[in-house]
C-alpha cells in the first residue's frame, strides 16, 4: 500500500491498444491511472 507523498515503484501496464506503457515514460508528470478490475471478463 502506497502512502500520500510517496512515489509509486516502476510498473509497466498494457494500454487499450495492447502496447506496453511504462510509469517512467511519465518522468516528472503527474499520472492518473485508471482501470476497471472486471472489464471485459465475463461474469
């Protein structure tokens, strides 16, 4: 769990076009991630 103030370790994430996307593209920007845990599965 992350606190307020401290940054987030390096991730890299697939983007809605299947291309990796890594946190340090974003150097020095503010980042906002967000996702829908059950999007696109069924049930």
């Amino acid at each position: 769990m992350l606190e307020a103030g401290i940054s987030a370790p390096p991730f890299t994430l697939l983007d809605q076009d299947a291309k990796e996307v890594s946190l340090g593209d974003y150097a020095g920007q503010w980042v906002l991630l967000w996702w829908y845990p059950k999007a696109a599965t069924p049930g």
